[in-house]
C-alpha cells in the first residue's frame, strides 16, 4: 500500500492552505486551512471561510482537539483530513490504531508536538488499562504484573517513535514466569 502524501507546513493563518471550490461548486466557498499543534491538548483543524458576497474573511472555525490529525489529498484532488485519537481507549485498540498510522504514512512528516501527543496519550492510555486490568488480578501476579506495566511505560517512554506499539500484551492471569525485564520488552 502506497503511504499517503502529507500537506505539512500548514500551521497558522500565513501558512494556511488555500482551498478554491468556486469553480466546482457554487455552494461552497474559498477557505484556508490548517492545522493547529499544542502540547498535551493535540491537534485541530482551523478553517477561515471568504464570504462570497463582501469577499472579507470570515470568522475562524476550530474543530475539537484529538490525538492528531493531518491535511491529504485524495485520489479526485479534494483535500482530505484524517484523525487518531489515542486517548480513553484500550491499549489493544491504541496498538491497532497506531499501526494503521505507521502503514498509512511516513511519521517522519509529523511535527515533533505530533509525536510528542501521540507517546503521551498511547502511555496514558496504557497507564489507565493497565490499572483496570490490575484490578482483576490476586495474589502473587499482582507484583509480576507490576512490574511488567513499569517496564512497558518506560519502553514507550524511551523507543523509537515508530516502536511505539510494539510492547507486548498485556500478560495473562495465570503466567507467573512471564518476562519482566525491561531488555526482554526492547526485542
């Protein structure tokens, strides 16, 4: 599968993308768009319409914030958004998530405040999963268990960026003589 090309570079209203539908679709007007980064929120898209009676900008639009999002092009040229969002979830979901992102296009296209959101929220998430999942467990796995989520946060805190879901699944109940070092979580 071909990885899709990135819009990058659209950050503000001077860098903004210009998007023209005047000649395609009367109903739809001239915009620019963008992308806003931010540190622990995450990305959202921002658009700013021209009206097409007094041609003056008009008022700018956000959409909500998420994990990330990036600006494409599709197969027709019509511009394109497509969003991750990594918080609140499962860590299986999250590692299923974040493959499809790695298949889907060059990471090294994102900002560092992208990767930055992305390691947070995935570790978050693993963190919360990770505490729900000790609930359910009794008796010596607890320790076992422990340790194993220690040392999984600190792989995702340390690996490559395109580690990110690589760490190994959650251990089951009953593996008493699972691996707990942290060398082992690195292969």
């Amino acid at each position: 599968m071909n990885k899709r090309n990135l819009l990058i570079g659209h950050v503000d209203r001077e860098t903004a993308l210009f998007v023209d539908y005047a000649g395609t679709d009367k109903r739809r007007k001239k915009k620019y768009v963008w992308i806003e980064s931010h540190p622990l929120l995450g990305d959202r898209i921002a658009t700013q319409t021209i009206s097409p009676r007094t041609g003056k900008l008009n008022k700018i639009q956000y959409t909500r914030y998420t994990t990330l999002v990036y600006l494409f092009k599709d197969s027709k040229d019509q511009l394109r958004s497509k969003r991750y969002n990594f918080r609140d979830e499962d860590a299986a979901y999250n590692k299923r998530e974040f493959a499809k992102l790695i298949a889907e296009i060059d990471t090294t296209k994102l900002v560092d405040t992208q990767h930055f959101n992305v390691r947070i929220d995935i570790m978050t998430s693993f963190r919360a999963d990770s505490y729900r999942e000790l609930g359910k467990r009794k008796g010596p796995v607890i320790e076992h268990f422990a340790t194993w989520r220690n040392n999984t946060l600190f792989f995702l805190q340390k690996c490559p960026f395109e580690l990110l879901a690589s760490y190994p699944d959650l251990p089951p109940y009953h593996n008493r003589i699972a691996s707990t070092k942290p060398e082992d979580l690195e292969e």
